[in-house]
C-alpha cells in the first residue's frame, strides 16, 4: 500500500463539510480538518440517488482512486 492510500484510509470515519454539490453519479467537493489541516477533496455520495448540497455534514465512508465516498450523518 502506498503513502498515499495509507493516508486515505485515514479519512474514512471522519466528519467533513460539503463546499461543491455532489451525488452519486456527480462528483463534488468536500472539506475535514486532518491534523490541524483542512484538506479539501473530491466526492460522491456512496448511496444511488443521494445527494448533498452546500454546507450539508457528511460522513466519509470509503475512499476509492482518491474520491471520498460520503453519506448523511
């Protein structure tokens, strides 16, 4: 496993804040404060027809090829 997926695995479980709409099949954007970081990334709502819009709170479930995988808290 690289770095990188190391360091994905450590987003998962983690609270984070919507800033672009996204769904499942529309990627967007979210925001989480990683060790006194805010780290912004690209997401999608892991349920088929869930979406999210600005400032909803999201729970990051899974991370796959970089793209957090989020649903409702």
């Amino acid at each position: 496993m690289t770095d990188s997926a190391l360091g994905e695995r450590g987003l998962v479980g983690r609270e984070a804040q919507v800033v672009l709409p996204l769904a499942a099949d529309n990627p967007g954007k979210i925001r989480c404060n990683v060790d006194r970081k805010t780290v912004e990334m690209r997401a999608r709502a892991v349920e088929s027809g869930e979406s999210f819009a600005i400032d909803d709170q999201v729970l990051i479930i899974d991370m796959e090829e970089g793209i957090a995988l989020v649903a409702r808290i």
